[in-house]
C-alpha cells in the first residue's frame, strides 16, 4: 500500500516583515492605537492573516479577515505605499484561495506580483510566486507548476538573505515533492531547510521533523522515520500545539509504527490523530485516517475490523470523487473481501480499479498489486505473472525495498503453485535478500541518526558551559570592583607598611621557590599518571570493540543458521508437491518441517534478541506453539492451549533438544488426544527448587492404552523424545490415567555447573 497521508502543503505568507506570530486581541490593541502609516498597514495586515490562518477558521472568520484586508487596503492606497498595495492584493488572493475562488486568487496574486515589480521588491515578488502557486492544486501537472513556483520562490528568498522565509518555503516545497512521490528529493529540500532554521536558532520544527518522518518512512528507513515523528510529537507536546497540525503528525507518526509491522501501536496513534481531525470537523483527514485504520486492521488479520472501518467511508462519499482516491478505497477493499475469502466480492472492486488505470498515475502499483493476490489467492498463478512483472518494472523506479521484496514472495508464492520450483527458490532467496538488504540499510542509517542526536546534545552542552563562563566572568568583574574599592582604602596605609612588605615579599619568595619546587614533582608525577591511564583507555577501548565484534558475528552466524534452516523448509515444502498421493510421507515432511522449524525459531530469537546466548523461554514457547497451530489448524478441531511458563531462559544446547521435546509432544497430543471432539492441551515450565526445572505437557484426551509401556515403546518421536531428555541431562515420565501427562525434569545448564562446583 502506498502510505497516504495528511500534507501540510499550507504555505504561510510573511507579509508584516518583523513582526513576530501574536494574537488576534494583541494586534486589534496596536491597530487601535496606531497612527495612520506604513506601519499601520502592516498590523492591519498581520491582524488579516492571523485570522485567516486560525485553526477551524470558518465563514465569520473570513469576514473579519476581508474587512481589516480593505482597511489595509485604503490605507496603503492613501498613503501612496505601493509595498503595502501589494502585499494587500496578496492577502486578498489568500482570502480568496480560501473561499474556493482559486482563479479569482490567482489574479489577485499577479496583481501583487506586478506592484512589487514595479519596484524591484525581490521579498514581495517570492512571495506572489508562493500565492500564484497555490492557485494549482496537487495533482497531475498543476502540481508540477505548483513546485515550480515554489522553487523560484525560494531562489529569491536565498539571494534577499530571508533566511526564515527561504526554509519555510523549502519546508512546504518538501511537502509538495513527498505528494509527487520524489521523495529522495524532498528529504534533500528538508535537511537544506533544517539547516536554515538552525543557523537563525529557529525552534518550531515539529512540522519539519514530521515531513522528514515521512520521506524516511517511504524510503524504507522505519527506524529513522519513527525517532523523526518521535521528536516532532515531544516538541509539539512541550510547546502545547493543539492546532489541526497535531493531527497530521500523530498519523504520520502511526504510518511510522506500521511501516515497522507494529499496528496495535499504530492504532492508538491513528485514534489520536481521529480525535483530532473530529474536533476541528475535518472531514478530508477523517476520510483520510479512517482508511490507514482498515489497513491496519487488515495487517492484524482482523477482516471484520477492516470492514466496519471502511464502510464508515460512506458517510463521506462526496470527498473520495477522484480516481486516487477511489483506486485507494478499492485497493483496501479488495484485499479485505480475500482475506475473508469472499472472491467474488473482491472480483467486485477489482473490476472498478480496471475500469480507472487510465488514470491511476502513481497508484498504478496498488491495482496491480490487488491482481497479484486476488489471482494468487484463488489459485490462478499463470495470470499472477503478467501483473508480477508490471509490478516489479514500476517498483524498480522508487527505493521502495518492502514493495519489492513483498512482489518477490507473491512471486515464489506463483511458481511453487504452478510447480516450478527452481525458479520458486530463486524468487524466495530473492526475497530473503531484500528483506535483509532493508534491514541493513535501517541499522545503517540508525548510526547516522545517533550522530546528529550526539551533535545536538554536544551543541546544548556548549551552550550551557558558555552560560557558566559567562556567569564566572561576571562574577569576577564585581569581585575585581571590590578590589579597586579595597586598594583605595588602603591607599594611606601603603606608606607606613612598605617596611613589613619587604619582609613579607622575602619570605614570600622564599615560599615561593619551595612550592615551584614541590610543583615540578606534582606534575612529573602527574605526567605518569595521566600515561598510564591513557593506555588503560586504549586497552579498555579495544577489548570493548572485539567484544562488540563477537557478538554481532555471533547474531550474523545465527541469522544464516535461520536463514539455511528456512531453505530446508522450503525444500520439504517443494518435495510434499510431489507426494500428494502418499498421505504417510506427506505426515512425516510435514512433521520434519515442524521440527526443524522448532530449531530455526531458537536461531532467529537468538539473533533478533540483544542476547545471543539464552533464549527466553515464555516467548518462544508461544511463538513455537503458534507455529503448530497454524501448521495443524487446532482451531478447526477445537484444541486449545494453556501456557503457564515461568520467566526462564536456556542456552542454545539445551534451548534445541527443549524445543524439540515440546514439538514431539504437542504434534502426538493434537494428532492422537482428541479423536472426536475439541480440547486442552497444557504446557508448562517452571522451577521446583533452586537446581531443577519441571517442563509439562498435559492433555485431556483419550488417554493411552491399557497395556502400555513407554519403556517398550520404538515410535520414533518417543525414542526422540527420551534420547532427548538424556541430553538435557534430565528423567523422562509419561502417565496416560485420563489424558496424556509427558513430565521431563531436568537442571539448567548454568545451576547444574554451579552444584558440580559446589560439590567438589
């Protein structure tokens, strides 16, 4: 899904030169007490805008903005101001973009533009290049004029030196570039921005911050984009912005958690980002949240979430009329209607998006991609490859690494189908190779975001030493001033004391000599010292750095152990194609993918963890459990889990034969306990003294037969299961009175160490 969002794409209009942004009630006071000049014009002016610009600003607003924008008006026309006509033609275009009257805005605007022609008024003329450029609107080619505009606009500001101006008008010509979908070069015009607004010491970034989140966030880099939409929520929060604005950051920033596959966080930032939009009766950006919320339930596999969410869209069928907009909604219902499995409703709205492609610009990828898994998920992979290649040839165009890796796997998806499966396993290594590839490139640019936080601390830090410093110098002018006051009290006395200075400077000397002395050996000393603790540095330094080495070589040879151990999945997966006719050797692929599968979970929690030593038993025991009940599907026989695991944590030696007992088990209980009915399976893990460590696996079903013996018994997965136990170190019990109870106690590896050493 291309991502959409709210955009800022407001441009702000500096016609009252240095007055700072105040209230509307402060400017009326110094309108009312001005005198009838250029100065009054600009308050007039100043009063306009503000109005204008409030938030929520409504029909009675624009009223009041008209009239103090005709007070202006009159004023500049009396006192010959040709500067103050025109930046009042400018205001009165604003008011009229406002109204809808874009065309009527636009010859105001040139009207502007040729008064401050007239008089070679370079900040006036850049700013009717940013008022006739919102003349256009956003899509198609009025967005290329737009940005055109826009960009000569801020050449000029540049060259007048209107630092403020040139990097708010960058800010909004990012904002354009992000809607184009260019958005390498938008972050390009952002950074240039930020650097402005640093070097005049500007401090309200918040919306700055949310675009570069943006553009990271389309570019792959979630990480980077997050701590972006982090920084513009935190500095929004603090200086209290309860403006529409908050609205567009708290989506921005839920995009950012949904680019990192977190949706329930996403949620309850697109919740907020609703609750705004509703105060402010802002119907585009419900319109807008609303449809990021089904998506997001559509990701949490939640069709019915989805659904209700979209059906909400009806109540705004006036505001989704274009073929975007249309082409989105379709989209997110066609992928909903094939996640409930419901085809011939997704054929529905399949068809509509057909019916529009002629004009579907940059949403061309998403008809495509809605073909790719409507045809794959029905089974009709040959027709899957024509819109796999479109969608690939289009996705090559952008850096969108996720879009491409997802088109790899849909890919593989088609040719394991169609049974061709050496391609099926280069697409799938291709998949594994960009996903990686993303996630590289994330941690790489998580370095160069940890940078700039350095610097900006590093920056603050210089700040406040420079504040001490000077605080120390003003203190030491005052004590300098009680010097001068002490020397002439004693003026009178200098005379009859020269005789006891002699001496005092005599012994003094001598003094003096002996510490410059005791001195040399101080710092001779303290040379030494500051040597050895060098080189202690530098050992610490190093032994640091080969401990950070080894452990992300450990994480990487994990990270291939999981990727290889995937590849044998695949390959089982490929080889059951061929054995659809044996149902007892489909069991036994089926019951090796599981085990192996059980082996690649602990590798890819050791590399995914920040420790690559122990594995934390309560997560992987549900992830390891989840695998089996999508693999066996419980919920069709009714089998549920009960999981009462204590926070323990196992090696890999002992994490692997662990999680293998469990699999045996649990794959035994699902496929013999429940014959007829549904029931409960229960495992548990927890200590039963300082040494020892108690796994359980119960079931409620049929029980085993009345003349069994485990210790007779040659089945495989029991044989595995105790030569298993052995290796653990640990006793293998297994009752079968009303239900099956599989009970392995065993040592953790670290406390058995510690008993063997306390014994000897």
């Amino acid at each position: 899904m291309k991502f959409k969002l709210l955009l800022l794409c407001f441009a702000a209009l500096f016609i009252t030169g240095n007055i700072n942004a105040q209230s509307s009630t402060t400017l009326l006071t110094q309108v009312q007490k001005s005198k009838a000049d250029t100065g009054k014009v600009k308050l007039l002016l100043a009063l306009s805008r503000v109005i204008l610009l409030k938030s929520g600003a409504g029909s009675k607003e624009i009223d009041s903005s008209y009239r103090f924008m005709k007070q202006a008006e009159q004023l500049s026309i009396q006192l010959n101001d040709i500067k103050g006509q025109g930046h009042t033609a400018l205001m009165a275009a604003m008011i009229s973009n406002k109204k809808g009257d874009h065309n009527g805005g636009e010859s105001l605007a040139q009207k502007g533009f040729a008064l401050f022609k007239s008089i070679n008024d370079l900040p006036g003329i850049a700013e009717a290049y940013v008022i006739i450029g919102q003349r256009f609107s956003n899509d198609g080619t009025d967005l290329d004029k737009k940005i055109a505009y826009y960009k000569k606009a801020i050449d000029i500001f540049l060259k007048a030196g209107i630092t403020e101006r040139a990097a708010t008008t960058m800010t909004d010509l990012g904002d354009l570039l992000t809607v184009q979908g260019k958005y390498e070069e938008s972050l390009k015009n952002l950074r240039a921005a930020l650097n402005l607004y640093n070097s005049i010491g500007f401090k309200d970034l918040q919306g700055l911050y949310d675009l570069l989140g943006t553009d990271l966030t389309y570019l792959g880099d979630a990480d980077n984009a997050l701590k972006y939409e982090l920084m513009a929520i935190r500095l929004a929060e603090a200086r209290k912005d309860n403006s529409l604005q908050m609205c567009t950051i708290y989506n921005r920033f839920a995009l950012s958690y949904y680019t990192l596959r977190k949706w329930n966080q996403a949620l309850i930032y697109f919740d907020k980002a609703i609750t705004v939009a509703k105060k402010y009766n802002d119907s585009v950006s419900i319109v807008v949240i609303t449809g990021n919320e089904a998506m997001a339930y559509y990701k949490l596999e939640q069709p019915v979430a989805a659904l209700s969410k979209l059906k909400v869209l009806n109540n705004y069928a006036s505001l989704i009329n274009n073929p975007d907009k249309k082409i989105e909604m379709y989209y997110v219902y066609c992928l909903v209607y094939i996640q409930l499995k419901q085809y011939k409703m997704a054929k529905v709205y399949l068809d509509k998006m057909d019916l529009l492609i002629k004009d579907a610009g940059n949403q061309i990828t998403e008809i495509y991609r809605s073909h790719i898994s409507y045809h794959v998920a029905t089974g009709e992979y040959q027709k899957a490859y024509v819109y796999l290649q479109k969608n690939e040839d289009a996705l090559k165009n952008g850096k969108l690494l996720p879009f491409l890796a997802q088109n790899q796997l849909y890919w593989f998806k088609a040719d394991s189908g169609l049974g061709k499966y050496a391609s099926a396993i280069k697409h799938y290594q291709r998949y594994k190779m960009l996903v990686d590839s993303n996630y590289r490139f994330a941690n790489d640019k998580h370095t160069a975001f940890l940078q700039i936080e350095f610097e900006t601390e590093k920056k603050n830090n210089d700040l406040q030493l420079q504040a001490k410093d000077i605080q120390l110098l003003k203190n030491k002018e005052q004590l300098q001033h009680s010097q001068v006051v002490a020397a002439q009290t004693s003026r009178n006395m200098f005379i009859g004391g020269s005789c006891m200075l002699a001496l005092l400077l005599a012994v003094g000397y001598n003094r003096y000599r002996l510490k410059q002395h005791v001195n040399m050996q101080l710092q001779a000393q303290r040379d030494e010292i500051n040597k050895q603790n060098h080189a202690l540095q530098q050992l610490n330094s190093k032994q640091e750095r080969l401990l950070t080495e080894k452990e992300w070589l450990l994480k990487e040879v994990h990270h291939r152990v999981k990727n290889n151990l995937q590849i044998v999945m695949s390959l089982l997966s490929t080889q059951s194609a061929y054995l659809q006719s044996n149902a007892a050797a489909l069991e036994v692929i089926t019951e090796s993918q599981n085990r192996v599968s059980a082996i690649a979970l602990i590798h890819q929690k050791l590399y995914s963890s920040n420790s690559v030593a122990a594995i934390k038993m309560p997560i992987y025991v549900a992830d390891l459990v989840n695998n089996l009940r999508d693999c066996f599907d419980t919920e069709k026989g009714r089998i549920r889990f009960e999981l009462l695991i204590d926070p323990i944590e196992l090696d890999l030696t002992q994490a692997v034969p662990f999680g293998l007992i469990v699999n045996e088990a649990v794959t035994n209980a699902i496929k013999y306990a429940f014959p007829d009915c549904g029931g409960i399976i229960n495992i548990s893990l927890h200590r039963i003294n300082n040494n020892s460590v108690l796994l359980t696996i119960a079931d409620n079903g049929k029980g085993l037969p009345d003349n069994f013996d485990f210790k007779k018994a040659t089945s495989l997965g029991m044989e595995m299961m105790k030569a298993l136990s052995k290796q653990l170190g640990g006793s293998f019990n297994i009752k079968g009175l009303t239900g099956v109870t599989i009970a392995i106690e065993f040592q953790i590896e670290e406390l058995r160490s510690k008993t063997a050493f306390e014994s000897d």
